[in-house]
C-alpha cells in the first residue's frame, strides 16, 4: 500500500524514534561495566537495537554523524566513543535488510557532499526499504571538518545555511524527478517509462549547477521524510521551509514550548500547515523500578567522567573555547559567539547563568545528553512528564536517547512504552508500511515542475 494514502489516527498519539549511538548517548557509556566492547562498530549491536525498537513499534530509528575526527593532537580525542563510528547510510542500509517496518533516518552534511549524491543515496535506500528513509539535514559546525574536504575553514553560520537552503532545493527538485507511475516496465509495447514523466531539473543557482534528473524513482512513500537538526533563527527557519520533522535540543518544558510555538507559527510564510511539521526534541531517559534506583544508574554514570572529558565535551559546544584555564568550581567566564552552534552555545550559557552552575557542574549536567532534557524516574514519572510536554504544545513526540545501550533502551520499551500505550498516547501497531505514512505527514506535495528552483526566500536563510 502507498504510504500516503493512510487510514488516519483519530486521535493525536505521539511519535517516538530510537537515537542509536555506540554504546549509549551518557558519554561515559563505553565505560559502564555492561557495555559491550566496540558497540558503535558492531552492526549485530546496531540490528538488535533496531529490532527492539521495531518490536515496540517506534516510528524510526535516528542516527547522526560527524565528519572528522576533532584532533588528534587534543587528548580528549581518544577519550571519547565517538571519534569511532560508521557512516549513516551505509549503517541503515544494512539495517533495512534486517526490520521491516521502523523508518531508517540518517543524518548527511549539506556543507559537505554533492547534492546529487545525497539525493540519489536517501533515494536508494528509501527504495530499498519500501518507503522507509528519511534525511536529516545538517550544516556541520565542527571546525575539524573542513580540512577533511579540502577546504581551509568553516563558512560563517549564514553562509552555511545559505549553502543548505540551496542544497536542499536541489536534493527535494532531484526526488521530484518522476511522475509516478511513470515506471512502466511495459513488456507488451516495450515501454519502459514514459519520457514525459521524467524530468530533468536544470537548477542553475550560486551555489551549484545540477541538470538532473535523478536516476532513481520514486518508493512507495514518493521521497524520503525531511528531518533537520538546527535551532538559531535560520534553523528554525529552515525548517519551516523545508522539514517535516525537527529535532531538537531544550532543558525545560517553556524553552521546548517557546520553541514549539515558533517554529509551527513560521509555517505559515511558506504555504504550510502546523500540522506538516513535527517537533521531537531529544530526551534521555534513566528508568528504574523505583526513583532511588533511577538516580542510582545516573549516579552511576556521572561518576565516570573524568575533568578531561567534561572539558573537552563542553569545548566544541562553546565555538572551540578551551575552559581548562578556569577554576573547575568556578563560574562560567564570558564567551565570545560562536560560528559553530548558536542555539546549543546560547542553551548552555542560560543554563548555567539561571542555575548559577560552575564549570564542573555545567559539564555534569550536559554530559548525560549533550544538552539535551535527561529525564530520571520512575516509568509513570517519566510518563508524566512526556504526556505534559505533547499535550501543552511543546512537542509531538520525542527522540529516545537511550543514556546506555542496549540496556537503556530496552528499560524503555519494556516499562515506559506500555505505560505510554496504557494512556492512548502510543500505537500499539503500525499503521501503514511507510515511515511518512506511519508519522501521519500525508501525501507529498509535487510542486510545479521545475521551472525555477531559487524560489524567494526570507533573508534569514539566504
Ligand atoms: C538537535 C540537534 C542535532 C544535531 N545533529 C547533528 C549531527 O548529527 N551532525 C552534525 O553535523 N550536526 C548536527 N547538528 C548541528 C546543526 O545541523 C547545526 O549545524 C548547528 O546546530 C548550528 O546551527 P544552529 O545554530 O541553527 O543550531 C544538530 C543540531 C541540533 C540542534
């Protein structure tokens, strides 16, 4: 069945993706004594997890990227899990042999790649998963990835999302390419495809030059779901313009609903309803039977990272600004901003001003979910607080960053989901084959064809 045309829910429910990651999302994970060994490496570690996630009917499996190694000279390089890891697509692809419902949502630079590959690679794997894939769109902040494309230093963060508004244009026009059922394969007439339903998209643009069309037609789903991670102002604007889900970072219930509300309202400028865009924020969730064991596998956790770790995680976070020349016990110095996350330095900076939180105590904080909401509890608690937070318009759903893994995500699935399930909140089955047609995003809007491809757009992202 295609996934557009779908039996609707009735009632709203929420949505739920698996971040995968190594060995779990705490940054001390690879060093709880449950870990396996290489997990980020290991593709049986990636398949159960996924499978898990499947079996509980989750809309999606996440995962996202980096493209360098930050240093090698910088000691905490070794230190962290994530200097390992495997590229996304070639991870989901394997992984699409081996589920058959969760969507498969990756993570590729819009700084760094061609177009037309990244068009032609989520293109592929949709069609090989049956209308699974979706695309999350980054712009790359890291200030060691540059090097690694031949190129001396970032762009500035408009330049980059300037760079991305063209980029996605030229990926969403390629997967416009085909009319569908313009696949003929006709064996009577010896009709392959219908030329006229093939088009090329002579996008001509300051940025690249891409005749098109694309080589892959379209999956039972038309084109992979549009996810995009980025939060400062020409994020949020970029996501309006282009995404259909945006994940997102926040420490507390009003900065996810302030967020909610503004990124749903600047739709509107591009002939979108609120509906065509859902908000799943990041949350990290320590589960255990009672509150006591729930802090005691925090606990646990926090108790493993040394000074170095702290430091260096923070570092990337505050534009590259190396805090190991200030008091560990003392408060967060001035920053000058940043070129790389504005949203995630400016989150920080807030936090540790309103909660008065010295270096070391920030670094605690954030090391559990890189910024994102830790939530430790009970199930119902943790219930509670996900219910507050999709109910009173701060989000549709949520990205499970399971803080240890395998562990951490199964506590999850076995005792947060049935709870969640229990209050109507949750499917209890899949209710289409396709992951937009799972996420209730409805049929893809198939523009007219592709005369100009530089339509106007607001000066915040160009
Ligand atoms: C929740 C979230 C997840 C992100 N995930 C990635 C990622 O996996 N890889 C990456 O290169 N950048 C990632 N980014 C970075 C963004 O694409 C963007 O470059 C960065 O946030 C700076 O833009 P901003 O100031 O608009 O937030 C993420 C950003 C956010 C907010």
């Amino acid at each position: 069945m295609s996934g557009t045309d779908i039996p609707h829910q009735s009632r709203r429910q929420l949505r739920l993706g698996a971040f995968l990651m190594g060995s779990g999302h705490h940054i001390a994970a690879w060093r709880h004594p449950d870990s396996p060994s290489i997990a980020g490496l290991d593709f049986q570690h990636f398949a159960q997890a996924a499978q898990a996630a499947e079996a509980a009917k989750f809309d999606l499996v996440f995962l996202s990227d980096s493209i360098s190694v930050r240093s090698p000279d910088d000691p905490a390089t070794h230190l962290a899990e994530r200097s390992a890891r495997l590229e996304p697509i070639t991870l989901l692809s394997a992984l699409a042999a081996v589920t058959e419902r969760i969507g498969l949502v990756g993570t590729a630079s819009a700084v760094y790649n061609e177009p037309f590959n990244v068009a032609r690679r989520f293109a592929s794997l949709d069609r090989l998963s049956s209308g699974r894939a979706g695309w999350n769109m980054v712009t790359s902040t890291n200030l060691f990835d540059p090097p690694n494309f031949g190129q001396p230093a970032s762009l500035d963060h408009a330049q980059r999302y300037a760079h991305a508004a063209e980029f996605t244009d030229v990926v969403t026009g390629l997967w416009n390419s085909w009319d569908d059922g313009a696949l003929r394969y006709d064996k009577q007439t010896g009709v392959l495809f219908d030329a006229e339903g093939l088009h090329p998209l002579h996008h001509r643009g300051d940025r690249f030059q891409v005749r098109g069309p694309l080589n892959v037609p379209p999956s039972p789903q038309t084109r992979p779901v549009l996810v995009q991670a980025g939060a400062s102002d020409a994020g949020r604007e970029t996501a309006a313009r282009y995404a259909e889900v945006v994940f997102s970072a926040h420490q507390d219930f009003s900065e996810a609903q302030a967020f909610y509300r503004d990124v749903k309202s600047r739709l509107a400028r591009y002939g979108r309803s609120p509906d065509e865009l859902l908000v799943l924020p990041g949350v990290s969730p320590f589960v255990g039977r009672s509150e006591a064991e729930a802090q005691e596998k925090f606990e646990q956790l926090q108790s493993l990272i040394t000074p170095e770790v702290g430091l260096a995680l923070l570092r990337p976070l505050f534009g590259g600004v190396d805090l190991s020349a200030y008091p560990l016990d003392g408060p967060l110095p001035e920053l000058p901003p940043t070129h790389q996350s504005k949203s995630r330095q400016h989150l920080l900076v807030e936090l540790a001003r309103r909660e008065q939180l010295t270096i070391r105590q920030l670094y605690l904080r954030v090391a559990g979910a890189r910024g994102h909401w830790q939530l430790v509890g009970t199930p119902s608690r943790i219930a509670d607080e996900l219910e507050q937070y999709f109910r009173d318009g701060a989000a549709d759903g949520y990205n499970i960053m399971a803080p240890v893994l395998p562990g951490g995500l199964n506590d999850f699935i076995e005792s947060v989901v049935p709870e969640l399930q229990r209050r109507g909140l949750f499917r209890t089955e899949y209710e289409t084959s396709t992951l937009r047609g799972n996420l209730g995003l409805g049929t893809v809007r198939r523009p007219g064809r592709h005369s100009s491809t530089q339509a106007a757009v607001p000066s915040a992202v160009r």
